[in-house]
C-alpha cells in the first residue's frame, strides 16, 4: 500500500469516528505515520540487499598494508575492517563484546542480516587476513571460513582462544563452576577438549615449523592447519600422540601448585598472584591457570629467583571481568639493581620491556647474552633464571608496594584501559618518590625479615621493620604521594575548614589512600583539639554516627610524628572490638605511609580465648588503656583472629589488636601509646611507644 493512500484514510477514519482535532496536530501525526512506513520500507529494502550479497564461501590470504576488501582479525590495520579484541580496532557498531578475536568472530558471525548492521555486512567480505599465527588468530581465521561448525563447537572453540592468548586453562571444577560461563563452558570435559586441542596446535607447531613469536612462516602454517583442523576437532583424540605430552605436563604440573602448604597468594587490592613452584619447571597453562582474574604475576622459585609478568589480559580489551591497568616496571628495575649492587655479577642485570610490550617480564637477565623474542614469550623452564639477593619476603613486599603505589586511588576497569589512558598514568606517576623510600627503608634494614623483631626501646624503634614480612607474606610498605587519576590530576578533597595539623599534601596523599568513593568528596573535621578542646568525652559526642572517619594525631616535640587511622564505622562506646577490614592505618611524617589490614591466609580466624596478656602485649599503664584495654587485649592475643579494627571506652580508644595496639589514646587526649600491630603488619607510628599528645583531629569523609 503506498504512502499516499494510507494518510487520507487514517485522516478519513479519524473524521468518521468523530474525532476532530485541529490541523496541526492531525498534519503531525500524518508525518509521524509516513516517517514510520518510510523506515520500514527502508529496512526491508536494506534486509533484501543484504541477502542478495549474502556470500557462502571464505578464504584466508597473506597479510599487507596494502589490503583491500579483505577483513583483518586478532591485529590492527591502517584502513582495513577488523574483528579483533586488540585496543585501537575498527570493529562493527554494536558488536558484542569478546575478551579474544575468535570470540568476536563467533559474535559476528550470529549476526542475522535483519539486525546486527555492519557486523553481519562485515562478515561478507570473501577474505580474511592476520599478520601472525598464534591459537586465537588461527581460530578467528578458521571459524570465519568454517562458519557452520564454528557455531557446533563454540564453546570449545572460545576456551581454546582463552589458554591460547591468556594461557589459563579450567583445569578443575571449582574453575569451571566459577569462570566457565565466559567461554560457555559447562561441564570439565569440554575444558578438557579445549586443553587436547590447544596442545595439539602447539605440539604440531613446534615439531614441523619455526618456533611461536617468531613470524618467520606464518602464512605456512595457516596452509597446513586450515584444512586439518575440522577433522581433529571432531575426533580429538584420533590424534593423541601427537598432544598427549603436552597435555600431561600441563596437567600434572596444575597439580603441583594446588597441594599443602599453598603455593599461590592472591593480593586482589592490586591484581597480583604470588606463585611458589619450587622449580622452573612447570607449562605456562600450569601456572597461569591459577591466575584467572588477575593481571600481575610474581613467580618465585627456590634460591630466590624470581620473575613479575604483566599479563596479556593488560594488552587487550577484556570485557568479561575489569582489569587493573598496567605499570611501567622500569622504576621497579632501577631501584631493584639499586639494592642489589654489585652483588649479581658484572652482566646481570634487573631488566624488562617497556609497558607497551604484548608481555614485560622482570627478571634478571645477562646484558651480554639477552633473550630472544621467542626465549622472553616461551615457557619459564626455556630461559636461564639467575639468583638474586633479595630474600623472598622483601621481594614480595616490594612489588606489592610498587603497585599500590603505581595505581592509588585507581579501579580496575571492564575493557581495559586504552594506550592514552596507559600513558598519561604512567607519565603522571613520581616514581622517585617511592624510589627514594623504599631505599632509605632498605638502607636502614627495615626490610630484612631476619631482622630483629623485639627489644625495641626510645632511639632503637628506628629499625622495626615497616610491615610484617615473616613467613613470606608481604608487608604493607610506603604508599606514597598523591593518587593520580588516568588524566594526569590531582584526587583533592573539599575541607569544611583548614587542618591544623595536616599541609594539603599530606591531604591529597590520604585521599589517595581512602577508598576511591571517598577520595574527592566533602570532608567535615568533627572534632579538632585546638577548635574543641582535649576532651574524649566530647570527641565521642560529636563523632556519634558518624562514618567513616579519619582520626590524625600529632605528637609531642620537636621530632614528633604525625600519624592516624581511616575508622570505617562510627565510634562508639562499649566492651569488645568493631569495625570492618576497610580500617587501616597510616603514618604521614617523617614520611607517608599506609598499613591495611592483613587478612589471614591460612584459615583460622577465631578469637583465642586466652585468659591473659601475651609477652609483649599491651602495657596496663596509664597511656597503654588501662584494665578495660588489657582485657579486650586479652582477648585479641597473638594466634587469634586479625579481625580487631576499633576499640572505645571511657577510658580510652585504639585501634588494631592481635596482642598490641596501633594507636591508643587515653581518656584526656594528653597521652598516647603505639606498638608493632599485627593486624595491619604496622611498625610503631610514634617515635616513642608511650608518647605526648600534641593534637588530634576527626574528620568525616
């Protein structure tokens, strides 16, 4: 029916049914109605062109610069269309997203002609190109010239991309039930599949071409792979001798980091899992399958020998879960060949790749003989690891240090973070800041774990250790400077009125430190010592309700420290011990530091009911709590829980526990103590344990 005949009858119906309206409405609605059939003509007409240019067979063709209708996949190009999950593509519109290029592939390729738009367009471009050969730009090739069996087995296929490009693997049912659905993998036997087929690409690969990275016959091995590959996606296990070596390495060696005591230590404030295989001797898929969901990995072996990777979930868009953007590790080497110095040798040095590789890996390396391209992406047990100097809890607590302060006041990200994003970060970021404290930390051996950990007293407290590093958890060391947004700023909070004890910095330097929500909001001092008087009594009334808080005192003298604890619930009189593991503490001068709680690692986590103060517990003094302290001190002993935040009476509050405070002020606000806390893994904040109170302040944020 045309246009034209449609509006005079609706006009007509709508006089005949007795509905009058006046000229411009009736002369709107009239438009309203052709504008409609006029879409609907289109689409229809758009749904038959792309039907009649509806093409049913693919091929793939050698890479160039120079390629023209031709879609590109899993790599960039100058002009060319792409299907792939690399940062700077030119992926259709409305495409749904895929963590891998084979995965985006499969999206495309459900695409109907009536409504996807260009990702169905797209799809009928006769070839397809990549400039290398890996397992996801292999599958991304095969399933868009196998389109219909692509779509059978696309489960398989997604979590083959996965171990390919991220080398994690769902070698169990705990990984199964957990990550599974972001491949469509439902049941450990197709993870299994997945695994065979991964392994037999790579066991081929290897025997009959040149080694993986190296480029040198990539054009070869499309030729050889595309027109085998269906036959053993069918039947994997037709061919089992040529995977099953393979497969039983990655396996097994899954296995070895899963038994007691753990070998893997997750740290999920910064992205970063902790491997302790004894040896470099496990598969890539072996260890990194423990790393899923995670960005960073500190892999250390007997003799201390280590390596850090970035991840390649870092180098691309990954949309199924947020990723922590990447650091430059640079800074990291510079001030590791620092500490160790001379002690490597003459040619061994701290090195890395720049940000912007596929994969940095930090590790010592000999200057004289550097790893190929092919050594620095293969498996661990292919490359040399040097010994170094570090013990292994310093290690760990270095590079935890170096993350936190690299990302303050940063979340982690669903797509990644474009290469803009990386570098304005990474140029904003005062590195020598954390350089120089670290160092003059490590200078005076408060990052020794063997170091002496009692007997501290006046002068000698100079050399606690700053964080716990005993048995091989890592310690919360200096988080310096102020946080840093991906534009390059400041994170600066709006003041109800000046501190008198805190300069801006110090400010901007806990805003970086509070979590991000808090960061740059209003924060409102509800009680200042020199503004209200010293009186805890009217600290707790003007405190009443409010949450969270920043509590800052100052201490007495002239070489007095500036100090203080983020309290995540309001304060409040009464018996036993509150608060949530948001709580920590922080130093601020001689120089700036946080200290977050230290959750248990290895079960437990009940209080121990024990009837007395532990040997170096608190001290039922005056400044130490009295007898109201002492017994909720009792109760929080060493071999108890960590889960001792914050304490109040009339007597006085603190804050920490797990046998000693990490700051306790007594009744008058006159006097205070601070001990080694192991619930934040905190050194002594004051410069004296029981010391003079100068000020005190409470902010709420």
């Amino acid at each position: 029916m045309r246009v034209a005949t449609v509006l005079p009858r609706t006009a007509g119906f709508m006089a005949a049914a007795g509905i009058n309206l006046p000229a411009l409405p009736v002369l709107s609605i009239q438009i309203c109605l052709a504008l409609c059939v006029l879409a609907v003509l289109a689409k229809l007409l758009l749904y038959a062109i792309r039907l009649a240019l509806h093409k049913t067979s693919f091929n793939y063709v050698p890479f160039s610069h120079d390629l023209k209708e031709v879609l590109v996949t899993d790599c960039t190009h100058p002009h060319a269309r792409t299907l792939t999950h690399h940062k700077g593509q030119r992926n259709p519109t409305r495409l749904r997203p895929s963590d891998t290029s084979t995965g985006l592939v499969l999206n495309a390729l459900k695409a109907t002609a009536w409504s996807a738009g260009q990702a169905y367009e797209w799809c009928q471009m006769p070839q397809i190109s990549t400039n290398h050969f890996d397992v996801d730009s292999f599958l991304a090739v095969w399933c868009y010239i196998n389109r219909s069996q692509a779509l059978q087995h696309e489960a398989v296929l997604r979590h083959m991309a996965r171990i390919g490009d991220f080398r994690e693997a769902f070698l169990s049912p705990q990984l199964v039930a957990t990550h599974g659905s972001e491949d469509g993998i439902t049941n450990i036997r197709d993870a299994f599949t997945a695994l065979k087929l991964v392994c037999w690409i790579n066991s081929v690969e290897r025997t009959r071409f040149s080694a993986p990275y190296e480029g040198k016959d990539c054009d070869a091995k499309f030729s050889f792979f595309l027109p085998r590959f269906a036959a053993v996606l069918v039947n994997t296990e037709a061919v089992w001798q040529e995977w099953q070596d393979e497969y039983r390495e990655v396996v097994s060696g899954f296995d070895v980091l899963t038994g007691e005591p753990p070998s893997v230590e997750r740290y999920s404030s910064v992205g970063l899992v902790v491997l302790r295989p004894p040896e470099p001797t496990l598969h890539y898929y072996s260890l990194f399958s423990h790393t899923i969901g995670y960005d960073t990995v500190l892999t250390m072996y007997d003799n201390q020998r280590y390596e850090l990777e970035s991840k390649y979930t870092q180098f691309i868009s990954c949309h199924s879960r947020p990723v922590w953007p990447r650091v430059d590790m640079g800074p990291l080497a510079r001030l590791l060949n620092r500490m160790e110095g001379d002690a490597l040798g003459p040619h061994l040095r701290w090195t890395c790749a720049r940000f912007t590789d596929t994969g940095p890996v930090l590790r010592i390396e000999d200057t004289a003989a550097p790893l190929s391209k092919a050594q620095r992406y293969g498996h661990p047990y292919a490359r040399h690891l040097h010994c170094s100097t570090l013990p292994p809890a310093s290690m760990v607590a270095i590079v935890v240090s170096y993350l936190e302060y690299g990302m303050q006041g940063l979340k982690p990200k669903r797509g990644g973070w474009t290469w803009e994003e990386l570098q304005a970060l990474n140029g904003g970021i005062s590195w020598r800041v954390w350089e120089d404290a670290v160092w003059r930390q490590w200078e005076r051996g408060e990052l020794d774990p063997d170091a002496s950990t009692v007997g501290f007293h006046g002068a000698a407290a100079v050399g606690r250790r700053q964080g716990s590093l005993s048995g091989g958890g890592a310690g919360a060391l200096p988080r310096l400077g102020i946080a840093m947004t991906p534009g390059g700023g400041f994170w600066e909070p709006t003041l109800s009125e000046p501190s008198a004890i805190m300069p801006m910095d110090d400010l901007r330097a806990l805003a970086s430190a509070v979590p991000a929500r808090l960061a740059a909001g209003r924060w409102q001092l509800l009680y200042g010592s020199a503004r209200d008087g010293i009186s805890l009594r009217t600290l707790y009334r003007k405190a009443a309700g409010r949450a969270p808080t920043l509590l800052v005192v100052r201490e007495a003298g002239a070489c007095g420290h500036v100090f203080g604890a983020f309290a995540a619930e309001a304060w409040k009189s009464g018996p036993r011990f509150y608060g949530t593991g948001e709580t920590f503490v922080f130093m601020l001068q001689p120089h700036r530091a946080k200290y977050m709680w230290q959750r248990p690692r290895h079960g437990g986590g009940g209080v121990a009911a024990t009837a007395a103060v532990a040997p170096g517990g608190p001290r039922d003094r005056s400044s130490g709590g009295g007898s109201a302290a002492a017994a909720a001190m009792a109760a929080a002993a060493p071999g108890g829980s960590l889960d001792f935040f914050q304490f109040s009476t009339h007597e006085g509050l603190g804050v920490g526990g797990c046998g000693t405070f990490a700051l306790w002020l007594d009744n008058e606000l006159l006097e205070g103590a601070s001990y080694p806390c192991d619930t934040f893994a905190s050194p002594q904040l004051s410069s004296k344990e029981e010391f003079k109170v100068a000020a005190v302040e409470l902010w709420q944020l």
